[in-house]
C-alpha cells in the first residue's frame, strides 16, 4: 500500500524543512521532545534492564546522548 510519503523528496521532510513549511507540526513535535523527562526516561529504562545487560544499556544511552553531566555537577565533577 502506497503512502503520499512513498516518493517525497527527502529534502522536504528535512527538520528544516519541516519548521519552514509545517509550522504546526513542526511545534507539536517540538513540544512533545520538550515535554520527555529524560531523567525518567532513563530511570525507567535502567531499571528495567537485567543488571547483566546494564552496561550494555548505558553504553548505548552515551552513544545517543553524549555525554551530559547530572543538573547539580560542580565544574569538573563527573
């Protein structure tokens, strides 16, 4: 089943794109991504890991997040 996305230009759906032309959509996605509790979001995701797998877990979170210091580091902590 063909979707009207199936041969859009990528370029048009560029985050860019998207702001120019979609402003609407462009703010509820903005809104949503505003609204993730991270730090929630990661408790929860650690916590329902098997410690065996934890590691692997965090590792992956750095990949994606980089890293970013707790809200209350002191320069050069952590």
């Amino acid at each position: 089943m063909a979707t009207r996305f199936d041969n859009a230009d990528p370029s048009e759906w560029s985050a860019a794109a998207v702001a120019h032309n979609h402003s609407q959509l462009y703010a509820d996605v903005q809104d949503h991504f505003d609204n993730l509790d991270l730090d929630a979001l990661t408790n929860t995701v650690l916590n329902d890991t098997a410690p065996a797998d934890r590691l692997t877990v965090i590792r992956a979170i750095d990949d994606m997040f980089g890293h970013i210091p707790h809200w209350d580091a002191q320069d050069g902590e952590l």
